[in-house]
C-alpha cells in the first residue's frame, strides 16, 4: 500500500518481481476512500504524458477530465476515461466542485497500456463514456454481471474504440457465481480482483490481487467464493524495448530525452486549470 497525498493507493503492477504484463505496464487501485467537506480533491494538476494510453475506472465518485488538447469531461460512477496520450498531452484529473465542498467516496482503477512504436507517435485522444453507455452482459442466473469497456463480449460491442484491439470489461460476481470465457493463447490476459475471493483455474485468488498465467490453454474458469469485482482485460503483446521515465513510455533513452525536451518546450501543449 502507498500514500499519494492523503489517498491510498495499492499497485499491484508494475512490482520487482512483474514489470509489465504486455501491453499492461501500470495498474493502480485508488480507495476505497472518503472525501470530507471542504477537501482539495485530486493530487494530480497538469501533468504531460507520452507514448501510451491511460484509462481510468470509476467505481465511486466522480473524476474531471481536463487536457491541453481541449477536451473535458466529468464521469461518474461506472463510467470510464481513456486517453490515448500518444504524442503528447498534458492532462489534469480531479473531483468536481461538489465533491470538493461536500466531500464523498472515491475508487478509481487507473491503468497504463502501452502503444506500439509505430503508434507512440500518433494523434493523442480522449474518449469518455458515463455507465449508461457501458453495455452489461448477465450470465449464470443473474449470479454474473460483465460491463463491457472496449471490445466484442457475448455479442455487444464496448464503446470504446481501441487502437491496438485491447479488449477490457469488470466483472461483478455474487458468491457461487460461474463465469467462463475464451482469450486466444497468443493475447497476454490481465486479470485483477479488486474484491471479494475467487478461483480462477483451480487458483484461488483474494483482494487486490493480480493473477499471472502461462498462456498454455485458451479457456479462463471463474468462481466466486465471496461476492467479488474484477477488472479483466486482454491485448497483443508487442514484444518491444520499453524505455519509462516517469510520465513517458517510449522504447529509447533517445526518444524519453526527446519527450522531455518537447514537454519542457509547450509542444505537447498547455493545460490552464479554471
């Protein structure tokens, strides 16, 4: 567990042991935590980014979107924002003003996925979607609920509009729930259970744990012991160098020093909070 300001923060990726799950490179797991009255929200002011895609879940709360390419956006709970940083953005996150004065809960997931060399370059993006217009799948009686963020699950389609093909949905599970599913072997799998316990191919896993596989068979089995939410995620690995340097991800120190350098000179833009 960490402290970023006064919010806990758990990391179950990137550890010493698991740099990266390919293209997952960061996983974060903010809260659960309560806001009091008059708080200053969010520690995260304008800040650059280059190389990658970040994508925040919001589980409780609210998270404001603001960037140096123009776009905003307030999401609430259940929804999701993906921002494809690209080139270089510089981005703010932070509560809405009623949150700020009222105080209230937040969860937020926040990952980092990483973009192939030949799309570290590419025009940066942001896309934001409220819960309404996450499609949800109900499998086993009920028992299984899955939201559908990006990619093809059981026939819907998820709003968002994945450059790489990554294909990402939560799971809700009631105890003695049964999900199963399908992801080529050649897909790296990200799999976290933010709650709850569950068996996941005759592994039990607990809270906040993030399971590993050996990408030997296609067939994912999931039971739930406990009342339990996952983020299950799956994409391409690119088998590429990968150089980071705090906010950037590129694959050369060259290309990090370069993206400093664009930062320091306002070519990813400028971002002025209200």
């Amino acid at each position: 567990m960490h402290r970023v300001a006064n919010l806990t923060m758990y990391q179950p990726l990137p550890t010493h042991d698991l740099q990266q799950i390919d293209p997952f490179i960061l996983l974060h797991h903010h809260g659960p935590h309560r806001f009091e009255p008059y708080n200053k929200g969010l520690p995260f002011g304008p800040h650059p980014h280059r190389g990658f895609e970040t994508v925040t879940l919001i589980f409780e709360g609210n998270v404001v979107h603001h960037d140096s390419q123009g776009f905003k956006s307030t999401i609430r709970e259940g929804g999701v924002q993906w921002m494809t940083a690209a080139r270089g953005i510089v981005h703010s996150e932070q509560l809405d003003k009623e949150m700020q004065e009222h105080g209230g809960p937040l969860e937020i997931i926040q990952l980092w996925i990483n973009l192939p060399s030949k799309l570290k370059m590419s025009r940066p993006n942001y896309q934001g979607f409220q819960k309404e217009s996450i499609p949800v799948k109900t499998l086993d009686n009920g028992n299984v609920a899955v939201n559908i963020i990006s990619g093809i699950f059981g026939g819907s389609n998820g709003p968002v509009q994945s450059i790489t093909g990554i294909q990402l949905s939560t799971i809700s599970m009631k105890a003695g729930g049964q999900f199963e599913t399908e992801v080529d072997p050649g897909r790296n799998i990200l799999l976290y259970v933010m709650d709850g316990e569950v068996t996941v191919n005759g592994t039990k896993l607990t809270s906040r744990t993030l399971a590993e596989f050996e990408n030997d068979a296609a067939g994912i089995r999931i039971e739930a012991g406990k009342d339990s939410r996952i983020v299950f995620g799956n994409g391409e690995p690119y088998n590429e160098p990968i150089v980071t340097h705090g906010p950037f991800v590129m694959n050369t120190t060259t290309e990090i020093m370069q993206a400093m350098r664009d930062y320091q000179m306002g070519k990813m833009g400028i971002l002025i909070e209200e």
